[in-house]
C-alpha cells in the first residue's frame, strides 16, 4: 500500500511549533527562521486540507483537530527517535567479530584483549581464528587482520605494522657462560627453523658468519610454535618481529644480536569500505594501530644483548 506522508520536515515544524505554543521558539530549536517554520506549517495544513492551530494574539493555540494530530505526529517522532537511536548503539556497540590467523591470534591479539575490553567493555569482542581469508559478503565478520602485501581490492585497508626477522630466545639460554658475543657463537646452540631452513641461511650470510651449519635443529610448521619453543629454551628462534613483541616486552625473549631481516610482507586491518567508520570499527582499528606503536617504541628502546651492526 502507498504511504501517504506529509514531509518529515512538516511534522517536525508542527510538533515543535505545538510543544512551544510559538513559531519564534520552534524555529529557534529547529536553528531555522520563523517564516520557515511558518511556511512549513501552512503548506501542511494545505496538504491535509485542514486547520491545526488558531492564529491569536495572546499567541498559537492548538485546534482541536490539531491536538489529535499533535498524539500521532508525536507518537511517530519518538518512535523514530528511539529506533534510530538503537540503530546507533548497535553501530558503536554490541558484538565486533575479528577474522585472524592463528598466528596472530595467540601470539599479538590474544595477549591484550583485556585491555581493549576495559577500554571498550560496551563492545563484545569475539575472534575467529583461521587462515582461511574471509568474505565479507558472505560471512558474519566485521574486520580482519592479514598478513599479505595490503593488495585487497575493494575494502578498506590499513597497515598495522611492518615487520622483520630477527634471532630470539630466552634469557636463560644465554645467561652467564652462554653468552652471546657474535653470530659465530650460535653454532653452540639449537636454531628453530619455522617451515624450512632458508630463513637462518639468509640471515648469518647476512651477518657474516655463514660457516654455522644451519643444518640442524626442529623445523615446525608454524611461527607461534617456533617462538613457544625458543621461550621454553629449546633454541635460537628466527622469527618475525610482531609476533614476538608481547614475549620480548615481558621479558621472556631476547634478541642476541640486532641484524634483522627485511621482509616483504607485513600486518593489515582489512575490512569492507562501507562499515569502515562505523564507530564500534574505528575503535577497534585505532586501538591495534595503538597497540603496534607502542610495540614499536619498546622495540626501539630495547638494546640487544650481543654486538651490534
């Protein structure tokens, strides 16, 4: 059925102009003049075809059929105001899903979602980890965070932050006589591998000591495993920079030496353009990019306990 509707406008024009019993003061809360308010006025009483308030000069007074009409027209205003007010809240609160790789979810995120939650406790945050790359139009998940090189065609994309390579372990390993003064020192120990071997290759070709036989030591299959392990003292890990930011600010790892790798990929908060700056979004976007700051100012402030480069 065809909805017959005066303008929004109208409506608001009336209702204000009834509460304040004066044009002045309803063009004064609606922040237009009072000829608007009383030409909005008048082209509703032309489209209804009726008289809604008594011109006179003690000032407005409401008809009687403009005191029926006040009970809907009020009814309907707040009934919007209501349910565009939840529409709102919903917008700013309520569940936030975050797609991300395991990886990253036990490593970076899982950490310090304590201190979002108390930031934040109106959002209810829940992570699904995989690494599957989600679709955001098939799949009830409002952002993710990647790693990849930030070509996501269609969506909004943000660096979170770049990364490196770079030797870990845990303090124990190399307190005392252990210590490490250069990178020839590691063929006394366990190197970690995370998926095969090339990464160490690279790096003590780097640092001039190509002679340690990389050879050697567990290959595991994920970069979360590899860094749990070298926190366990196992070995010397070579892993990527994000992801040991939690353990190394705690003081669980150490960086021996501060060669690090360049790598080509690095951390991106993905999501669909359209939800970009909804308010429950941006917060959750601004608090990662916090977050990654301040790793990266304790990492600029962390001396390495081995030479230099």
């Amino acid at each position: 059925m065809l909805r017959r509707l005066p303008p929004l406008n109208a409506l608001k024009a009336f209702e204000a102009a009834a509460r304040h019993e004066s044009f002045t003061d309803a063009a004064g809360e609606l922040c237009v003049t009072q000829s608007a308010v009383s030409q909005r006025i008048k082209a509703l009483e032309a489209d209804l075809g009726l008289k809604l308030f008594n011109r006179e000069q003690q000032g407005l007074r409401l008809t009687e059929v403009g005191r029926d009409y006040l009970e809907v027209v009020r009814d309907a205003l707040d009934r919007i105001a209501v349910g565009t007010a939840r529409i709102l809240q919903r917008q700013s609160s309520g569940v936030l899903t975050v797609s991300t790789s395991p990886n990253f979810a036990s490593k970076w995120l899982v950490h310090r979602l304590t201190r979002f939650a108390e930031a934040h406790p109106e959002i209810d945050l829940r992570i699904s980890a995989s690494l599957h790359h989600v679709d955001f139009a098939r799949e009830d998940v409002d952002i993710a965070i990647r790693h990849g090189d930030g070509r996501e065609t269609g969506l909004h994309v943000t660096r979170l932050c770049t990364e490196v390579l770079r030797p870990v372990c845990s303090p124990r390993l190399v307190s005392g006589k252990k210590s490490l003064r250069t990178p020839a020192d590691l063929a006394r120990y366990t190197l970690l591998h995370t998926n095969d071997r090339t990464d160490w290759s690279r790096w003590l070709q780097a640092a001039g000591a190509p002679e340690v036989d990389n050879s050697h030591g567990p290959i595991l299959n994920q970069a979360s495993i590899t860094i749990d392990a070298a926190v366990n003292g196992q070995g010397i890990a070579l892993t990527r920079s994000a992801l040991a930011a939690w353990d190394l600010n705690a003081g669980r790892l150490v960086c021996p030496f501060d060669l690090a790798l360049q790598v080509d990929y690095a951390y991106w908060i993905v999501c669909p353009k359209a939800t970009a700056t909804l308010p429950k979004i941006a917060a959750f976007r601004d608090w990662l990019l916090a977050e990654a700051a301040a790793d990266v100012h304790q990492d600029a402030n962390r001396q390495p306990i081995g030479r230099t480069w």
